[in-house]
C-alpha cells in the first residue's frame, strides 16, 4: 500500500508539472543576445561600416535611415524620412519591405514583438564606438 501511495503522488506530480506553462527560452533573453540571434550576421553593432552585408547599427538613435557614410542604401531607404525611434526600428524589424518598399533589407522576422521592443531599444541605447 505505501508503494501504491508513493506511485500515485509521483504520478500526480508528474501530471502537474507537464501542465505548467514552461517559459519561452526567446522571452528570456536580452536585446544583446537577439541582436546575435537575429542581426549580427549582417550587421556590426559599432558605427563604422565593415564587410558585412547591412550597414552598422551603432548610433542609431535618432539617426536618418540611409545615412551611414560609405555603405550603399537603396534608392528607397535613402529617400525615406526616417529617423531611427523605438517605434520606427519595430515597425522595420516587423516588416520593412512594408514599412519602406523597395528597401534591400532581407529579414524574415520570427521574433515576437516584445522581443523586436526589446531588441530595438538595446541598439537604441548601444553607444556608437
């Protein structure tokens, strides 16, 4: 009887673990760690242009899209009057051949938005070096 009784705790026990919410592994990390996750292949996070396919994210705060010296916009995105806020960069990571149509950034988003939140105001705040 005393294995029957400890069998049955360990299974509800078991049971009720399997049916907590487990975290998301994305919702845990910072906007450093989804930069790496979803940006640093092609982009570097200091101001100077290097070899990478997108231009630098490094002071972007409030810097007019397409202006980073020595990299090669498109047409559009040079056009654009964008300047670089936590809502602009979200609405470009969610979509922005959308946002700014004929723009060359390539990106299938698969964050969620309070991940694209959080990644926008890391490289907001990073400081250009």
């Amino acid at each position: 009887m005393t294995h029957r009784i400890m069998l049955r705790a360990l299974v509800t026990g078991a049971v009720v673990v399997a049916l907590l919410p487990l975290p998301s592994f994305a919702d845990e990390l910072s906007g450093e760690a989804l930069y790496g996750l979803a940006c640093a292949a092609c982009h570097n996070a200091s101001a100077h242009v290097d070899h990478r396919v997108g231009p630098p994210l490094g002071g972007l705060y409030q810097r007019k899209a397409g202006s980073v010296e020595g990299y090669e916009y498109s047409a559009a995105l040079e056009a654009s009057t964008i300047r670089w806020t936590p809502a602009e960069l979200t609405g470009w990571i969610l979509d922005s051949e959308q946002r700014v149509p004929g723009s060359r950034m390539v990106y299938n988003n698969q964050l969620t938005i309070e991940e694209i939140q959080r990644l926008a105001a890391w490289l907001l705040d990073e400081p250009a070096s």
